[in-house]
C-alpha cells in the first residue's frame, strides 16, 4: 500500500508574502493535488519579537485568494497539530533532551566577535567556513563555571567527524555532503527558542510531511536536518530544491527590483487565475500553453517539470496571463471583480453603468482593458462628459478637419434607422458624403467620439452610447 502524498509550506508570519513564497507554496499545494494527496499548512512563529498576527491573517487572507487551500492547518485542525510552532515548544524541548542524552548535543559559548574571526580566517587558508569546534570539549567542570557567570549558551549538535549525507533531490538529482564540510550548527538560540533547522526538521517528521519542495538556497540545510532526523530516528521527507527567481538582469528577484507582496497584486487589481497561472509556470514546464483552471494545472503538475536554471520574473507575462484570466472569467465575476476596485472615485464613475447594459458594456471593453481602473475609464468615456481628447485623437481630429464632422452631424440629425442603428452603417454614410476611406473615415469617427484613437470596437460601443451623446461629441469636433 503506498504511502499518502504530503507536503506543506511553512512561512514565518514576519512581512507580506512576495512572489517566492507564493511559488514555493503553489509547487507545494500543486504536486499535493497532483496525487490526491494533502497539503498543510504551518506557520513558523518561533521569532517573536519579528512574527506578527497581522501578518499571519494577511499571509491566509493572500493563499485564500490565489485559492491554495489547505487540508491541515490554522482553522484546520488534523491529529498532528498544533500549527503553530510557537505552541509546540514542548514537543521540541523532547527531542532536545533526546539528542542530550545521546551526546549529540553540546552547549557553544563562542560570542558572533569569536566566530566571525574564526570563519575569516578559515576563509583567508583556503577553508570552508565551519565551526571550528571550540566549546565541543568543554568538560563538565568547564560548562558549569561558564553558566555560573552568566554566560547564555547557544546548542549545537554534533556532526560525524567522518562519513557522508546522500539523498535524491527531487528536482537536482543525486545529492552528496561530507560531514567533515558541515561543522557543528546551532539547534537552538541562546535565548532558548528552537533554530530553523531543528523545529522545521521535527515538525515536517511528526506531521508525516512526505515530500518537500523549497529553494535552492535551502540546499545547504537539507544535510544537516537529515542528520538530526536520523539521529532521532524520524523519517524523512523527499527534498526538492527549485531554482531561484531572478530579474531581467539575473539577479535575485527582490523587492527594489520588482518582487510584489500578493496583496499589492490582489490591490492593483490582478485576478488570483492571472498570478496562479503565471507562478505555476515559472520554472516548470507545462505541455499546454494555454490558460488552465486549478484542477488542470494540479493534474499535469511534476517536479520533473522544474528546471534547474534560475527563472527569470517578466512583469509582461504576468500581464500576458491577466489577459487571458480575464478572457476566461465570466460576466458576473468580472462585474463583481470592477466593483469591488478599492479606488472610490473610480468605482463611483464604474456605478453609472446602467444594470440593463452590464453585460454588453463589460464585452465591449474587456479586450481593451486589464485592470478595474481601466474598465472605469470606459465606463466614463461611455456614460459620462467625454474626457479630454488624448494627444493622438487631437492630431486626427485636426486633420480631419470640421467639414468632416459637420457632415457626420447632418447625417445623423437625420434619425434614419439605417443610419443610426450600427456604427458600420453610420459610417458608411459618412464615407460616401465626404470621400473618406479606411483610417481616415474610422479614426477620426472614433477620435470625436471616444477621445481615443484606438479602443474597444465601435460597433460594440455605439449602442451604448446613444444618439445624443454621439450627436454632442460629433458637434463638440466641430468646434475643435
């Protein structure tokens, strides 16, 4: 019988969650529903002083929205909680005295002045830095006067002098560390709390995490917490390293060089299918190009599919994939998606869509837009005074000169159905009055009457406009 497929993100509630850590738990949450398998959530609070529950909601509130549930979790509870590691304090104060017990765990004195020296001059030889293993003989006697002056010990474990760590990446291959390399490393603070490597180690064992996909950069980590798993005889998950997500110019993708936390994604108004599709693809291969739903992009999704060069962030593909979210969303979830646009004055101008002509006004646009503000725009070209003309539209307004538009006007002072009724139809009639063809009878029409040169279809638009506000603009050309 096989084994169920678990894997997990476990984020420190300490800022907003960037582009990274919602890769890291896409991959996770993606290769979970891949096998039926479930997905976890735990939250990494052992800092105290920078963890925050304010971050800890956002960071929920942002994976609700992107649609990354999960089966065990906050709000979720399952028989291997808690979810928090600040509430399992306990738990590891066990297995610290386990490893005490074995000799496997020693207390380091050493202050940062000592061991910063010690890992210059390591580096100066031509060495790997690496505890030196000051304090690993300490005796008894020596510990104890050391306590009794007020010293505060950081914990060690204690690395085989000799032998080797090997394991299969799930993305990188075939994996070997010798110990010798690794050096004794800090398990737990000298305040007391639990360091990284040991409470992220002993969580993923006791929650039977199966499978673990995270960054490259954690690669140096894997080895030491095989050794603290092995040393207390808990299983061990699968580690997959993924490559890093770097800018246009190869570096590390950071705030100053366009990384985004979700929620300044969610604010400006991209639709969670938009950032699920592009992340999804960023650094692993689909064969389908074309926009997928969750199930979909859960169903084909395998580590290995991810590559192992860096991958490089493009705002314009996030956009790429906005438009294509939008073509896929439905009219009541793009209306609901314009409205609820956090800008007042934009949603203000957005309500005066009238509710009869929702449907027909979001098709006519949507092509030509890929944010709320956008759609508000032409809800305002539409349904309200005509914004001044942009640059372009002047030029072509100019050049097409007021007998062109007094012409427009006439024929539509008319009130002919077979003139009013469409916008070809409209348009043809002024083509043969005035002579005009092609972009010259097209363009200066839709310049007069949007204030744009290009934009959404006019035949789309001009049902919406109505008669009068077109005749007003026509006349409004007239007098430019």
């Amino acid at each position: 019988m096989s084994t169920q497929i678990k894997s997990r993100f476990a984020p420190s509630p300490t800022g907003e969650i960037h582009l990274g850590n919602v890769r890291t738990a896409l991959f996770n949450w993606l290769y979970a529903g891949s096998r039926q398998g479930v997905f976890v959530l735990r939250i990494e609070d052992t800092d105290l002083e920078r963890s925050e529950k304010r971050h800890e909601q956002a960071l929920i509130e942002d994976l609700h929205w992107l649609g990354v549930d999960w089966q065990e979790g906050p709000g979720c509870d399952g028989e291997h909680g808690p979810y928090h590691q600040s509430d399992r304090l306990a738990i590891y104060q066990q297995y610290y005295q386990q490893l005490q017990n074995q000799g496997l765990m020693y207390p380091c004195f050493c202050t940062p002045q000592q061991l910063s020296l010690s890992r210059k001059a390591q580096m100066a030889s031509g060495r790997p830095p690496r505890y030196a293993g000051t304090c690993a003989r300490l005796t008894q006697e020596e510990i104890e006067q050391k306590l009794a002056g007020g010293e505060r010990p950081a914990w060690r474990f204690r690395v085989p002098a000799e032998g080797e760590v090997l394991f299969e990446d799930m993305v990188r291959g075939a994996q070997r560390f010798q110990c010798a390399d690794i050096g004794d490393f800090i398990i737990k603070r000298s305040d007391g709390g639990p360091a990284f490597f040991f409470c992220n180690a002993v969580d993923d064992a006791l929650m039977g995490i199966t499978h673990v996909l995270r960054g490259e950069d954690h690669l140096s980590n894997t080895p030491r917490q095989m050794l603290i798993l092995q040393a207390l005889a808990l299983p061990l998950p699968q580690y997959g390293h993924t490559a890093m997500i770097v800018d246009e110019k190869g570096a590390p993708l950071s705030k100053r060089s366009g990384s985004r936390s979700i929620r300044s994604l969610r604010e400006a108004g991209y639709l969670s299918a938009a950032v699920v599709n592009y992340m999804a693809r960023l650094g692993h291969q689909y064969s389908n190009d074309g926009f997928m739903d969750t199930d979909a992009l859960q169903h084909e999704f395998s580590p290995a599919s991810l590559g192992r060069a860096p991958a490089r962030f493009d705002p314009a593909q996030l956009d790429y994939w906005q438009k294509q979210a939008l073509e896929h969303t439905g009219i009541d979830e793009l209306w609901h998606w314009c409205a609820d646009y956090r800008d007042e004055q934009q949603r203000a101008v957005h309500e005066r869509v009238p509710a009869g002509q929702r449907q027909d006004f979001l098709l006519a646009v949507r092509d030509n837009c890929l944010f709320p503000q956008q759609v508000s725009h032409w809800a305002q070209v539409v349904y309200d005074e005509l914004p001044p003309y942009n640059d372009d539209a002047n030029k072509v307004i100019a050049e097409a000169g007021g007998a062109f538009y007094q012409a427009a006007v006439e024929l539509l002072s008319l009130q002919q159905d077979e003139l009013t009724s469409d916008f070809r139809s409209f348009a043809s009639a002024v083509g043969k009055e005035t002579g005009n063809k092609g972009k010259q009878l097209f363009m200066p029409l839709r310049a007069a009457i949007t204030g744009h040169s290009s934009g959404p279809e006019m035949a789309r638009l001009w049902p919406l406009l109505g008669t009068d506000r077109i005749a007003a603009r026509l006349r409004l050309a007239c007098e430019t």
